[in-house]
C-alpha cells in the first residue's frame, strides 16, 4: 500500500528554491489525491532504519501536521478525518511508529513519540487504541535503553495531549510506577532517567488520587527530591521544574516536606548552574501566587467558606527566605538592561521578593531595609544595584505607613542617583523604583503626600532629563512620568502637574523623535506617557491640548507619504500609525468630554477622518485596529454629524467585520459599530442590512474565535436601540440566534475561564435584549416581542438557578427584567407573576450591597408593579 517517497522529502529540504517548491506541490497533491496510501507511506518511512535521518525526521512531522492545527475549526476537521480513515491504513501506521520506537536513532524516536500522542489524543477520548497504553507499558521493561527512554517520551507526550478523565486510574497508577521507577537514582541511564523527570511533569495533572495517598505521595516526593542532586544538570533542572509543579497542584499537600525543599532549593539557589537555580527560585514565587490567591480569595479570616487553608510558608521561612534572595540580586549580568527578553538569576530573584513582600505584607520591610542600607552607597555599582532593586522590589504589599517614612528618606538620594551615578545599570534600576514608588505610594489612596509643591518641581526636572539617557533608563524614566501623571488624576480641578504641562509634552515629543527610540519600547513607552499625561491632565491645560491636534495630524500625516515600503519598515509604519492613532484617540476623548473644547475642536474632524481612511488605505488586507478605535472615539465626538463619513468609512467597516482571522481587530470593529449606532441613531439605518447580514454570518461562524460573540450581541442592542422599530426586519434572525446562545449558557459546567466568558456572553445577550426592547418601547410593534418573552424569562429563570452569574450579569439581567415589563406592559405582567424565580431575582438585588444592582432593582420593581397593576 506505501509509495517511495524518500525523494520528495530529500527534495523539499533543498537549498534551491524551485526544487523545494516542486517537492512541497507534490506532497500536497499525493495527500489530497489518496490519503491513506500517503500517510501509510510517510509512517514507512519513519520506520525504515534504511532510510536517510532526515527523511524519516521529515515524514514524521508532516503525518503530525496531518492530525493537529492551531485553528479550532480546522482541528476539528483533522480530527474527523482520521477517525474516519480506513482501518486498515491506521492499523499499520500504529504499527510503523510503535516500532520507530526501538529505533536506535534519536531523531526518529523522538518524533515517533510526538505523533504518537497526537494519534491517542484522537483516539483515546473516542475509546480507540485500548491497547495503547499497555503496549508501552511492556516496552519500559525492555531493554535496550532507547527503547525505555523513547517510551517514556510518549508517556509524557501522551499526558499533555489527553485530559485526565480518559483514562482509568488503573492505567494511571502503572504509568506514575512506570514513571517514578525511571526517575530512581538506581537507573543508570541517564537519558531514560532524564525522559523519566520529564513525563512526571505532565503526568502530575493525574496524580490526584495518589497524592491523597500519603504513601504513595512520599514515594514520588522522595524519589523528585532525590532527582534535584542528580549529578546531570538536565535531570535537576526537570526536577526542579517538577516540584514548581507540585507547588501550585498539590500546595495543600507540601506541609510535610517544606523544610526539606527549602534546603534543596536554598542550594541550588547558591551554588547550581543558572537553569536549575532559576528553577529553585520559581518554586518559591510559585508558592507565593498560590498564597496571595488564597489570601485575596478569603480576605485572610477563614471559614468553612476555604477549599484550601493558606500555610503561611512563605511567612515561616521568612527569615531564611529573604536573605537567600538578597544575595541573588548581586549576581546580575552585565549587559541585562539592554536586552528585551534578559532573565537571570538577579531577576527571579527580584521577582520573588516582589511576590514575597505581595504575599506576607509589612513583616519584609525590617528584613530587606538593612541590606539596602548596607549596599546603596558602596563603591561597587552591583551592590547599588542590588539595593536599589531590593527596595523597589518591596513597594507593592506593605502598608502605605510601613514604606512612606522609608519613602521620604530615600526620594532625594534616588532622584540625586537617577542623574549622577555612573552607572548606566543602577540608573536604569533607580528610575524603575522611582515608577514603582509613584504607582503605589502616590495619588488619592495615600493619605500623606510623598511629593509636595517643594520637590514635585526637582523630580520633573529629574524624569526630563533622563529622557535624554540611554533608551533603557530614558523608558524607564517615561514610566515614573506615567504614573507621576497617573497619581494627579483625581486630584481635582487643579493639578501640581499644570505648570509643566507644555514642557512635558515637548520633552516627550523630542523623545519620540530620537534616532535610537526603536530600543527598549523607548517610542512606545514616550507614547504611552503622553496619552496618560493628556488624559490626567485638567480644564487649565485644555488650551494646551488643542495644539497638540495639528501636531500629531502631521505626525500621522509624514508616515502617509510613502515611498515604496520594504516588509520590515511597512511594519515600522504601521506600528508607529498605532501609536499615533492611538494618541488622537485619547486627545479626541479628552476635548470632547466638555462642550467647549469640543466646539474647538471640530474643526479638525474632518481632516482627522480623511487622515484615518488614508492609513486604512495603507493595508490591503487588514484593517488598522488603532484607527479603528480612534474613529469610535470620533463618532462620539460627532455625533449625528458621523454619517457624512459613511459612504467612504463603510467599506472598511465591513472588512473589519470580516477579519476572523485577527479576532481581536474583528471584535474592536463589533465595539465600533456599537459607538456608531449610539452616534447616528437613524442615521444608520441605510446601512444596517449590510451590518446586520455580515453579524449574523460571523454568529454562524465556527471559524471566527468565540471571545467576539458577545459583544456581537451587544451590538444588536445597540442597532436595535438605534433605529427602533425599523429592527423588525432582523428581528426574527436575531432572535433565533439570541435563543440558540442562551440556551447554549444556561447549562454549562466548567473551569473558571469557562464561567467567566459564559458570564461575559450571557451579558451580551442580555444588553441585547434590553436594546431591542426599549428600541420598540412606545411603538405600535411592540406586540411583535410578546411571543419571545416567556423564552427571556426562561433564560432569567435559568441563569438565576446556576447560581454563578457575576455582578455584571446581574445588573443587566434584572434591567432586562424591568425593560420587559416597562415595554409590554400588562402583557408581561402575567407572564413575570408566573415564572419561577423573577420574585426571587428581584429580591436579592435589591438587597445587593452593589449600588448599581440596587438602583436597577429598584427600577425594574417600579416597571413590574406598573406592568402588574394594569
């Protein structure tokens, strides 16, 4: 049944193009001509000890890519189609990669491992392939090494790609044997020990129910803690990243072993290499996450409300904890500030102490102030560094008491630093505290000042000019103006900020425009401080902001004169359009919060749209989600006056709506949309039948991601509410689909990121209920609406007995109930006295704690007894 194919794959690995190409052709055309045969050749092939390594490498990864894609749709597709496939051609592929293997090659194994699982992660949740598991099973008492170790690749494999309820416990407990046994120190392979470690650490997600076996669960422990003194690097480090695992799976099982790994990681920590002392430091910020969550979750008193109890391990190993941390922070790497994605042991280390100060609050400051006291001034930048870093580490977590008297102290010696230290390190870690301090010590939650009219002055004067420092500390010190702005937001009519307003901009328009700001985010970081500046800013300043219009039109205005554009600077410009886009925006939303800037402003709004059709002009295919956001800042701005830009803007809209591809430009159009709507109101109706068709279609669409379904409903509200009764002619299309969601969100069971966008997609059902009805309230149609009220009260009735709706789906489900009775009146009456909890729903929020439920609550109870009184 198999053909030769060794040629093809020889081919399509050619440095010479046209060959390639030719090769890629012909492997497509045999697949679609005669699967079987095409896959049973490829498994041939990577069976065939004969064969050249890189063919068999090759065909093993084109049959993966013939079972899995990235896109759910197709996946899906791939899925059905080899469950599907003759039996006979799966029987022999099965076969040729159980033998792979035996092989004594890696390449080969290795790949055959992969494909392996693909195929049980088909098959397994199907009930196929029973015998799997048991056949590898038997291979792990073989001999020769490879063999073992290949077997427990795909062990390993095997439970990343299955969950585990497919397979029995049985099965389980004799991998976790299989497993731990290849992990001991008593097996002297130390690739099959290596493969060993790191299948444990997929297959802990099943390990449920022998960690609830204190046996069985200090065998496993033993034999990981064993694993970290291993003397192969790769071992300890797999063990290590084990035990991360453990510590967020099993943290209510550690108790009895915490001691222990502190010793372990505490050593590694000090004297391994970096990779497996990054590991040990992870198990500790592990722990950390897994305390805060539990902590936040139940505010710190526990009742029987708590799944799990917090420890307080990392409160008990404090004084032990700490100082191990401390001590990375000197090891900090030379060229680090500069490179974008640098980790190393000085960085965890510095994250873990941020954690641990998050997680135990107060008791961490007397335990890092005197290392910062002993270091901040030493001849040797690492230790300034280390300080420095250390007290920034520890801002976010211990009162505003505990840090502000430290704080005081220390404003001056950073600001004195930030300008004068010789090091460019120290400066860049400085101006990142100085962020830190103005982020969480600064602003309406802190009750005493820590920047007053004496030093608001030194401190600007000190940001400005480290805008004109290297990119990395002139980034970081954009990020403390940020949040310097960031803190004067709420702080009334005047702000300190006002008399340097104009200077600020300047400084951060001249650093945007700086030869080397493409380095470290630096233009990015320069953009995102001038909008939070521009949107701080007060009413004085408005004057100031309206000239800074034409400035950023101009901007825009310069990226458009294109030359012909390489690749790589069309998306230089096309980042930079963002970024420009995304400043009109935020000055858009600013001057048109209040009527007289608004008045100004509009001048500009024709040429500000002409500028936005031209940089969606720009791209052939994809929409520009900035400007797009920017024109839903506009269309707020204009009001009814938007419809003049319909005729040329709808054509992007609809491409917009028409992007599955990039889901999120898609959704941000869906949000666009709505702000039209609110802005035209009728005025949109010439245009809603292509609106509402190409909604409807991405709705029936199981290729666009679901995280754009809800607030395509939302959007209907929005349509609905704008044209009023003239939504009858969706009405029925909507409805129906509205129906099929609903249904779809009332019986779900799932993890938490299921409950929220079950949560977030009931919300947008709802809001489009509440749209449509109030668009028919006072016309004569509204009788069209009373047969689908009784399937509303269902759905209210069902999501109020699941118990898990959020406050926001709350507040809209009981609006939704009073938009009912306030539309239909004495129709609806009946119908809401009879349904089964709507007098129960009203009742708890109304005496919810949230204002907003109240207040709708309270609404919707004076619309029912109108509706019932009739």
């Amino acid at each position: 049944m198999a053909m030769e194919v060794t040629q093809v794959l020889l081919n399509a690995q050619s440095i010479d193009g046209a060959v390639r190409k030719n090769a890629e052709d012909s492997l497509k055309q045999f697949q679609e001509q005669n699967l079987p045969v095409f896959l049973v050749s490829l498994s041939g092939e990577l069976a065939n000890e004969e064969k050249p390594v890189e063919t068999r490498k090759l065909a093993g990864l084109v049959l993966k890519n013939a079972l899995v894609a990235k896109e759910q749709h197709r996946k899906f597709e791939l899925v059905q189609r080899w469950l599907s496939l003759d039996g006979n051609a799966k029987s022999q592929i099965k076969a040729c990669l159980l033998k792979t293997l035996t092989s004594p090659v890696l390449d080969a194994r290795s790949t055959a491992s992969q494909v392996i699982a693909k195929v049980a992660g088909i098959e397994l949740p199907h009930k196929q392939w029973p015998e799997l598991i048991g056949s590898l099973l038997s291979n792990v008492h073989q001999l020769p090494a490879q063999a073992k170790q290949a077997t427990l690749e795909t062990l390993g494999y095997l439970c990343e790609e299955v969950s585990p309820d497919v397979i029995d416990q049985d099965q389980v407990n004799k991998i976790l044997t299989a497993v731990v046994q290849g992990m001991s120190s008593s097996e002297g392979n130390t690739d099959v020990r290596l493969a060993a470690t790191r299948a444990l650490y997929n297959a802990l997600g099943f390990a449920q129910a022998n960690f609830s076996n204190d046996m069985e669960r200090d065998y496993i422990m033993r034999v990981v803690c064993e694993a970290t003194l291993s003397p192969e690097v790769r071992i300890r480090q797999a063990a290590f990243e084990c035990l991360v695992s453990i510590s967020s799976t099993y943290y209510e099982k550690l108790a009895p072993y915490i001691q222990d790994i502190f010793n372990i990681t505490a050593k590694a920590v000090r004297e391994d290499e970096e990779p497996v002392a990054l590991q040990a430091i992870e198990f500790w910020s592990s722990i950390c996450d897994e305390e805060i969550d539990i902590l936040e979750e139940y505010g710190g008193d526990f009742t029987g409300d708590s799944d799990i109890p917090c420890f307080y391990f990392i409160k008990q190993a404090l004084p032990a904890l700490v100082p191990m941390l401390l001590e990375t922070l000197l090891k900090q790497e030379e060229d680090q500030d500069q490179d974008e994605g640098a980790w190393n042991i000085a960085m965890a280390g510095g994250t873990c102490l941020g954690l641990v100060a998050r997680t135990v609050g107060d008791d961490i400051v007397p335990l890092v102030v005197p290392f910062i006291e002993e270091n901040i001034s030493k001849q040797d930048w690492r230790q300034r560094e280390a300080a420095t870093y250390a007290f920034g580490s520890i801002l976010e977590g211990p009162s505003p008491e505990k840090l502000i008297p430290l704080v005081n102290v220390a404003l001056t010696f950073m600001l004195s630093a930030l300008t004068k230290d010789p090091n460019s390190h120290v400066k860049d870690t400085t101006a990142w505290t100085l962020g830190r301090i103005f982020e969480f010590l600064h602003g309406s939650v802190v009750d005493s000042p820590i920047i007053s009219q004496a030093n608001c002055q030194q401190i600007i004067t000190v940001l400005l000019q480290s805008m004109k420092d290297t990119p990395n500390v002139a980034e970081k010190a954009c990020g403390a103006l940020y949040f310097l702005a960031q803190g004067y937001e709420e702080m009334g009519p005047s702000s300190p900020l006002t008399p340097f307003f104009q200077e600020i901009v300047q400084s951060l328009l001249t650093v945007t425009h700086r030869e080397d700001a493409g380095e470290s985010r630096l233009r990015t970081a320069a953009y995102e401080t001038l909008n939070e500046v521009v949107r701080c800013s007060t009413d004085e300043t408005a004057p100031l902001v309206l000239q800074l219009v034409p400035v950023i039109m101009m901007e825009l205005h310069n990226t458009l004169e294109g030359q012909k554009l390489s690749s790589d600077e069309r998306e230089k410009q096309s980042e930079l359009q963002g970024l420009l886009c995304g400043c009109l925006q935020v000055i858009i939303q600013k001057l048109g919060a209040s009527e007289p800037t608004k008045y100004v402003f509009m001048q500009y709004a024709d040429q500000i749209m002409g500028l936005f059709l031209r940089v969606f002009a720009c791209r052939s295919a994809t929409v520009h989600e900035e400007a797009m956001l920017a024109i839903g800042a506009l269309a707020y701005v204009t009001g009814a006056d938007f419809a003049k830009y319909m005729p040329e803007f709808y054509r992007y809209l609809e491409m917009g709506l028409q992007n599955f591809e990039e889901y999120q430009v898609c959704a941000v159009t869906v949000g666009v949309v709505g702000d039209i709507s609110r802005a035209l109101e009728e005025k949109i109706v010439p245009y809603c039948d292509g609106i509402m068709t190409q909604l409807l279609k991405n709705l029936s669409s199981n290729q666009l991601h679901r995280s754009v379904k809800p607030p395509i409903f939302s959007c209907f509200g929005d349509i609905a509410l704008a044209v009023g009764e003239y939504f009858e002619k969706y009405l029925m299309w909507a409805m129906s689909a509205l129906q099929s969601a609903a249904e779809l969100s009332t019986h779900i069971a799932g993890d938490d990121e299921l409950v929220e966008y079950t949560n977030s997609l009931r919300n947008g059902i709802l809001e489009a209920y509440s749209g449509i009805f109030q668009g028919f309230k006072n016309s004569p149609k509204t009788q069209l609406l009373i047969p689908y009220a009784p399937h509303i009260l269902q759905f209210l009735d069902g999501i109020y007995m699941e118990k898990d709706m959020d406050d926001v789906v709350m507040k809209t489900a009981i609006g939704v109930l009073g938009d009912l009775a306030d539309t239909l009146g004495s129709d609806a009456g009946s119908m809401i006295q009879q349904s089964v909890s709507s007098k129960d729903f009203l009742n708890e929020c109304l005496s919810s704690e949230d204002l907003m439920i109240k207040e709708s609550a309270e609404w919707a109870k004076l619309a029912i007894s109108r509706a019932i009184s009739v």
